[in-house]
C-alpha cells in the first residue's frame, strides 16, 4: 500500500490548485484563509496503515490566541489547532472516510471528491462567518445543552467537534473583553460542569472572569 507521504505528493498540486483559486493559501495537506475575525483551514488526515483519509474544516477566533500558557501560532495555525472543527463526508455524515489506491490516477480522483465536498459542506460555512464576523453572538448559554443540534443550527450546519465545556471556554474567552456579562454567564456555565478536582486548563479563565462579578 502507498504511504501517507507519497498519497500527499500525488495529490497536491491538484488540491492545491482548486483551494488557490478560492484564497487559500498552503500545499500538501493543509490550507488556511483568513476573514475578519476568524482563520479558516482546510486539512487532510491519511491513516498510516489501512489507506484512507478524511478531510476537516478548521475554523479559528483571532481572539483567542493562547490555551493556557500556551500560545498559539495565529500565523501558522493547522487545521488540527483550531477551536471549532467539523469532519467533512463523501456521501452522507456516516461516511467520512476516503480510500486512496497505489494507482496515481486513482487518487487524483479521490482529491477531486474531497474538493467536492470543501465546495459543498466547508465553503457555505466559511462564507457565512465571513459575512457575519459577530455569528457567535448569537449563542446563548441555553444552546449549550445540545451543542450538536443548537448551535449548528446558528452556525450554518457546523457540527462542532468538541464539548460543551470547551465551547462554554472558547465563548468566555471570546466575549471576555467586547462582552464582559456574556462572558461571566459562560464562564459560571463551564465552573458548574467542573469539579474541584478537576484538570481542565481553561478552568482559570473561567474563575478569572467569574471574579469580576463579585
């Protein structure tokens, strides 16, 4: 079976080729663009045994540029960092992996059904944030019940890889200095999910900006 690597060299130039001519910039297995306040990426993950790959969408807030004490490269971020990310799919959301062969041909085949479905699923949702830069005002604690059904339904249909303790962290972070009292309902969200005993690192966000309501 071909490796991952030799997958990669095969299929970027055509991949590369069509997320260019959108504003992407990038090779291989990933690409960015940027609006005004998010980064988008686009990413491909080979599997280095079985000869197959999925596809991500990659959606990342300039305003949060840390996780703790670690700081994130805005500039060189992957689609792997971003805060919100959503597997993409062949035929329907049970399907999201591709199966790439040890034929050329084949798998320049398989970039273009990725492309098709960046075109289809990815790029609507990279246009809506980029039009409406503020989207994520729109969430309220109460979405976070159901953060798989209610907020994508805000989001254009983006299924958010995460949970509700990390989005509840992410929109704390987010509102903290544009929202400050949005920002304090987030964080006393995320602390009722949390025990004293617990090691989530965004934890400290969430007691910083709760103190300011005292």
């Amino acid at each position: 079976m071909i490796t991952a690597a030799d997958f990669k060299k095969q299929i970027s130039k055509t991949l590369a080729g069509h997320l260019r001519s959108l504003g992407f910039k990038g090779s291989g297995f990933n690409y960015t663009t940027s609006g005004d306040n998010f980064i988008f990426s686009i990413g491909v993950q080979a599997s280095r045994w079985d000869g197959r790959c999925c596809a991500e969408l990659g959606i990342h807030p300039k305003e949060i540029d840390s996780f703790g004490n670690h700081k994130i490269d805005l500039k060189h971020l992957k689609y792997y960092s971003c805060e919100f990310r959503q597997r993409l799919w062949r035929k329907d959301p049970a399907d999201q992996w591709w199966q790439y062969s040890d034929d050329p041909e084949l798998n320049i085949q398989v970039a273009e059904h990725i492309f098709h479905s960046i075109k289809e699923q990815a790029l609507p949702i990279i246009q809506l944030f980029k039009t409406e830069p503020y989207i994520l005002d729109s969430i309220e604690v109460l979405d976070l019940s159901n953060i798989y059904k209610n907020v994508a339904s805000k989001l254009g249909g983006m299924i958010l890889m995460t949970t509700d303790i990390r989005f509840a962290w992410a929109l704390t972070k987010i509102f903290e200095k544009r929202n400050p009292e949005k920002a304090i309902q987030f964080a006393k969200f995320g602390l009722s999910k949390l025990d004293a005993s617990s090691i989530f690192i965004g934890k400290v966000d969430f007691e910083r900006v709760v103190r300011q309501d005292d």
